[in-house]
C-alpha cells in the first residue's frame, strides 16, 4: 500500500504517537475547529469553502491533526501536473498549544512528499498580513517567492512560497 494511503504507517513516519496522530481529513474537522481572522475570511468569502477544501483532499491527499481527539489543524497537498503540487493548512486558533509535535510531523510530511509522489516543486499560499503562517512556512523550509496581488478571495494579497528539489538527494525518504 501506497503511505500516503497507509493513515498507521504515515503516522508512524511522522512520528505521531499516544493522543497525537493524524486522521483521514474531513470537512466535519474544519467545524470543530476555531478559526483565526485569517481561516475565517476564506469562509466568509466563500461560502463553499469547505466543499472546495473537500474536492481538493479528494483530488490529493488530506489529513487531519488531532489530540485526544480534538482537531488542532487540517492539511494537505494537491497535484497540480507531474513533479508540482499545492500544500494547505487550516489550523485551529490554539495549535500554538500543541505546535511543536504537528509541525515536525509537517516538515516530515512535505519531505515524505517530495519523494514518494517525485515532486520537483511544492507550493504554498499565505496571506500576506498573517504573520503567523508567515513564520511557519519558514519554518518548514520553504522559500518565499513574491506577492500575489489581489489573490485572496476578498481581494487581499498573498505571498507564494515553494520548496524545490534541489538534487537527487533532496527528500530520499529516510524513515
């Protein structure tokens, strides 16, 4: 079986254990979470939002963070062509309560990634105000780009971010 298909062994991968794991994503996720300003605009701007985040897990690949059952974020990274896809992430407005076990789990998930679906490129979105995601998809190396203006569904801007396979070495899989 594929890993990415395997919930049990991608958690394992991502060293997920105890009350923290990953589950098969659903929108329901999405509903018991509290959103920040940011996560909030995109629903209030579209109002299918969860149905558009729906159709692009079921287009890739989508999890959901929890613990204790409790969802902190929902995340996952759609094919755009061969050897590109676009990475999201909703998370929950107290993830910082748990951060540091989902965000290693994230790093480890876009490496896993690159190398088992051959990605050259993974690509990602942020609001260009929201200083939190800002630093967070620093954090997991990637690479700021520029700025697209007027992207976001009520027409604010966004910073484009990627990662970029820079060698053959670059995200073997070493779990």
């Amino acid at each position: 079986m594929f890993l990415l298909d395997d919930i049990e062994a991608l958690n394992k991968a991502v060293r997920l254990t105890g009350d923290r794991k990953l589950v098969t994503f659903s929108p329901v996720h999405i509903e018991m979470m509290e959103l920040s300003p940011f996560e909030q605009a995109y629903f209030d701007s579209l109002p299918n939002w969860l149905y558009m985040l729906e159709g692009m897990a079921a287009l890739g690949y989508a999890y959901t963070g929890i613990k204790a059952g409790r969802p902190y974020c929902s995340f996952g990274v759609m094919k755009m062509w061969p050897g590109v896809a676009e990475m999201w992430l909703i998370p929950d407005a107290d993830l910082a309560q748990v951060v540091m076990s989902f965000h290693r789990a994230a790093r480890r998930f876009s490496d896993i990634c690159m190398s088992k679906l051959h990605l050259v490129r993974l690509q990602a979105t942020v609001h260009s105000a929201n200083v939190p995601g800002d630093n967070w998809i620093k954090r997991m190396l990637f690479q700021e780009e520029g700025v697209l203006r007027g992207f976001g569904p009520d027409g604010s801007d966004h910073k484009m971010y990627s990662r970029i396979k820079e060698s053959e070495n670059v995200g073997e899989d070493t779990f």
